[in-house]
C-alpha cells in the first residue's frame, strides 16, 4: 500500500473541506501495517477530521511502548498530546508536553490550548504571548494564536491588552482575506466594546460581522456565527436603559439559548444562562448555573454578580420529576434513595462516576475527561480505558436498575450524559473539586484495604501476589494500595524482585 500517495489525497481533500469524505476513508483502513514514518501524520489527520480515538490508537505503539528501546519522538508527542485534549485527558496532555524541551514551539502551543481548555487562562497567556512572534510558525499559525491571545485577555478582563491585539488581527485579516478568522476577531471586538460600555461602536462591528457572514454564505441562522452574533445583539438591549427594548433582548436571548441547545453548542448555551439569570436576578437559574459548571473560571462569574451568601447549600437537580418529590428523591449528599433506609455507597466507582456525570448540567462528558477524573493519575489508554469507563457505567446502570430508580443516560459520539428522559430528583452538594473527592475516596479505599491486609498476614507482611490473590484485585490495583502505604508510612519494602515483601510497620 502507498501510504504516502494516500496521505497526500487526503491531506488534500481535508484543506478542500472534505472532511465526511476523508473520515469515511480513514475508517475503512488498516493501520496494521502502517510504517512508523507515516503514523504522526496519520494520527495528526485523524485528528483534523475528528478521530480522535483512531489517531491516539495509531501513536499508541509508540507512545506507550513496553519496550525501551521504542520511545516516542517529539511530533509523536505532541500530536499523541494534541488528541488528548479533543478527548478531554488535559492532565495527562499537560504532563506529556511539558516533558518536550521548552524550545519547542509546537509543544509550547498545545501546552496553552491544554489550560486554555481547562479555562486556566492566567497559564495560558505567558505561553501564548511567547510563541506569538515565532518563526517556526507560519504566518497564518501565529494569526490563530494571536486571536486565542486576545480571547484570553477578554476573559480575564486584560481589557487594555485586548484592544491593542485586536486591532492588530482586525488590520491582519482583512490584509490576508483569512475571512474566518475575521469572523472571530469581529466577534471578539464586538464583546470588547460591549465590556468598555461603547454600545454604538459594538453594534456597528456586529452589523459589520453580518456582512461578512452573508458573504461567505456560511450556512443559516442556526450556525454557531450566526448564534454569536444575534447573543450580543441581544446583550446590547439587555443593557439599554429602554424597558421595551431590555425585554426584546430577553427575549432574543432565550431564543438563542434555545437554538444552542438544538445546535449542541453547549457553552454558548450556558453563557446565554448566564446573562438571563444576571438581568433577571433569578436566583434559582444562578442556582442551576452554579452548581451545573465545573470551571472554578466561571463560577468566579456567577459569585462576582450573586455572592455564595445567597446560593443554595444544597441544590435539587430536576429531571421530569413526578408531583411527589420524595418517590423520586436520589440523595447524593447523605446517599439514599427516597428513604434513608435505602442506602447507597458513595465511595464506589459507580456511584462516583454519577457524581461526575452531574458535575456539569451542561456538557456532555467525554470519555477521556471521565477517565481522568474516575481514575486520577493514571494514563488514559485507548484500547482499555473506554472499556472501564463503559464497565463502570454498566455497574451503574445495574445499581440503578435493582433499586429501580428511574435514570438513564444517553452515550453517542464518545460522550455521555444524564437522559432528558430520567424522571428524578437528585440533591447535590457544591464539591470544590471532583479529583479531590476522588482522591479522598481513594485515600479511604487504600486505607481499608491495607487493613484487611493486616489482619490477614499480619507482622509476617506479604508478596504482591499474595495480596491480589486475597483481596481478588487487580495486580495495577494492589501496586496502588502499597505504593500508598509506603508513602504514608504504613509499609515497608523489604527485599528485590521475586523475593520483596511489604511489612507493616
């Protein structure tokens, strides 16, 4: 097989915005037999068109080899790296990318995407200011950093800063006829002038931005561009001082809220949100916002306008719940179901991959970013660990089904969420962090384990076999457990190889 003609058709094909062509393609190939040389470009194909597992799966021999004579050259990581991140897995990206020597660019770039995902732009900024002005990057690369620079800016309030890049990118768009990246920077300008509460200059960029977009034809008024456009439309009326035309942006806002959701533009949808319940003073939509977003990034944005003093301690998440609330009542504060009686564990994986699955009322959770937050500081492996997300998922199911409580969920495209069709009650407390729950978790497991360690073997201590034999757990399992207690001061290794024994202390 002619693997570089291939490439080279696709590549070709991909520029021309034939991605559904190119994806049907690259599913029907082999990769078996692909030669080391072509697999960064591949997995790096794979991911410009949206196969983000298949491009993890090509790398994967290389990346996460058992042989140490195979180790994975720097392209090899950085794409590997850039795949992590479409899947949701930024801890992992972050600690690969900062592995590669810090000269490089491209890594340097991918290390500012991972925070920028991770709404962390305060890390993001100094890396993207750095690479903005490199010459390893094409002219039109360093124009995409240049407007991720100045979105940045524009959420952490670097209002000043913003102005100065904008106009910039406004002068370098039109210059180089890089008509989508204009649409961004239209819109970014737009959001800067509606911040410096210049409504006439904001409103004149967005009929600018109107222009552009029935030029190129870029779909109906359903396209997210559309969408952004019409939200700060309605952000102008929300802050006039004109009762009618507050309500015509109401009105305009919940509209967009509405045709977000349809369009799966999630965030879009919980910013909308935002500015309604901000407007409105609805508490209980700030309520519903607050403990349905996980980037501590935006809950900053609800606390600054409604302060924590005025917010639930506790929040009741409903999902067509019946008329009697306590028939339908999953507590997942004291962990029951309808009756105390009824108990439900908390510290187990199931039940805690529900508690991920509600952290966020928004978007649907990838598989990546429920690995890494199930199973915190293990590498995400993409021939297992879709699998254990999905066995996990399966258990919960089955907990759900033996206590019949009535929630479902729905899994497509690698994403998976609570079903509209459940019909419950579930009450959530605010947690500060779902890793540090789980952690927390894990710390109680491990330390539950090595007691009934203990009590088995006793001062004799034990082999790493004996243990999996005796708790029936899985050897990576029980290497967790002792490498806890070594480092808490439980254990002692005692021995090398076929002959350590761990002895308590």
């Amino acid at each position: 097989m002619d693997w570089k003609t291939i490439y080279s058709t696709f590549d070709l094909k991909v520029r021309q915005g034939k991605f559904k062509e190119v994806t049907h393609e690259l599913k029907k190939l082999s990769f078996i037999n692909l030669p080391r040389s072509e697999a960064n470009l591949y997995a790096d194909l794979s991911r410009r068109c949206g196969l983000f597992f298949l491009g993890l799966k090509i790398l994967t021999p290389y990346v996460r080899s058992q042989f140490i004579d195979i180790k994975p050259t720097e392209s090899e990581l950085i794409t590997y790296s850039a795949l992590l991140i479409k899947i949701g897995s930024f801890d992992e990206a972050i600690s690969r990318l900062q592995k590669i020597p810090a000269n490089n660019v491209f890594a340097l770039q991918f290390l500012a995407f991972a925070y920028q995902s991770q709404w962390n732009f305060k890390k993001a900024i100094p890396l993207f200011e750095e690479i903005e002005l490199s010459k390893e990057l094409s002219s039109y690369q360093q124009c995409v950093i240049k407007v991720n620079l100045a979105s940045a800016y524009l959420e952490v309030n670097y209002l000043k800063k913003a102005k100065i890049k904008l106009n910039e990118l406004i002068n370098l768009t039109r210059l180089n006829k890089w008509d989508l990246l204009q649409l961004n920077v239209l819109e970014l300008v737009t959001q800067l002038y509606i911040e410096q509460k210049n409504y006439e200059v904001a409103e004149s960029y967005i009929y600018q931005t109107e222009v552009l977009l029935h030029m190129l034809k870029l779909g109906n008024e359903n396209n997210r561009y559309f969408l952004l456009i019409n939200k700060n439309f309605a952000l102008l009326k929300l802050k006039s001082s004109d009762i009618d035309l507050k309500n015509n942006g109401l009105k305009l806002m919940t509209q967009i809220r509405n045709n977000a959701e349809s369009g799966n533009y999630w965030e879009l949808v919980r910013e909308c949100d935002f500015h309604i319940a901000r407007f409105t003073k609805d508490l209980n939509l700030a309520n519903h916002l607050y403990y349905g977003s996980a980037s501590s990034h935006f809950i900053k944005k609800i606390t600054d306008y409604f302060p924590k003093s005025t917010l639930l301690k506790k929040y009741c998440l409903e999902f067509n719940a019946e008329a009697n609330v306590e028939n339908n009542l999953l507590n997942l504060v004291d962990g029951y179901w309808n009756l105390k009686s009824d108990s439900l564990d908390l510290n187990s994986v199931p039940l805690l991959l529900l508690i991920i699955l509600v952290n966020d009322f928004y978007r649907p959770q990838s598989l990546g970013a429920i690995f890494s937050s199930l199973y915190p500081g293990e590498f995400f492996n993409p021939q297992t660990s879709p699998k254990r997300v999905f066995q996990a998922l399966h258990r919960l199911r089955g907990i759900l089904k033996e206590k019949k409580i009535p929630l479902y969920f729905d899994c497509k495209n690698n994403l998976i969420s609570i079903s509209k069709k459940s019909k419950i009650k579930i009450v959530l407390k605010k947690n500060n962090s779902i890793k540090d729950l789980i952690i927390d978790v894990e710390t109680k497991n491990s330390l539950n384990l090595i007691n009934d360690l203990k009590k088995q073997f006793g001062l004799k201590g034990f082999k790493l076999e004996q243990a999996v034999k005796y708790l029936n757990k899985s050897s990576g399992t029980i290497k967790k457990v002792i490498h806890f207690g070594i480092k808490n001061l439980k254990l002692v290794k005692v021995g090398q190889s076929r002959s350590t024994k761990y002895i308590f202390k």
